[in-house]
C-alpha cells in the first residue's frame, strides 16, 4: 500500500478527526473512505456525461428513423 503526505487546514483535520472518532474509525480510514467515495461519485458523473453525449448522438439517428417510419406509415394509408 502507497503512502502520502497530506496537508490539510487545520479546522478540516479536526472535524475529520471528530467525526473519525464519532464512526469509531482512525482519521486515516476515514480519510481513504472519502477518498473512495468521492472515486466512486467522480466515475458516476463522467459515466453519466458520456451516457448523456452519447445519447445526444444517437437521438439524431433515431429522429431520422423515426421520420422515415412516419413518412411509410403515411404513404401506407393513402
């Protein structure tokens, strides 16, 4: 396992500590939870960006299918 250096302001070390101690936790635990968590919720967004760009995409290809289907569909009643 990698180590670091960590600085931080001095109130965010002693919130992180008393809420370590709250979840009877060490602070480093606590720490790499939320380095975790914050991984986690990053991966979620840039999944969700990429899922949103790519659907932009594909609504354009889906319009002009479903136009076609429309434009068959309308020939097909006359």
């Amino acid at each position: 396992m990698g180590a670091i250096s960590l600085k931080m302001p001095d109130d965010l070390l002693e919130t992180s500590g008393r809420c370590a101690e709250v979840l009877r936790l060490s602070r480093a635990e606590y720490i790499r939870r939320a380095v975790e968590r914050m991984n986690r919720e990053t991966r979620a967004r840039l999944r969700a960006g990429r899922l949103a760009e790519v659907s932009k995409k594909v609504r354009k290809e889906s319009m002009r299918v479903n136009a076609e289907f429309a434009a068959i569909e309308h020939d097909s009643d006359a």
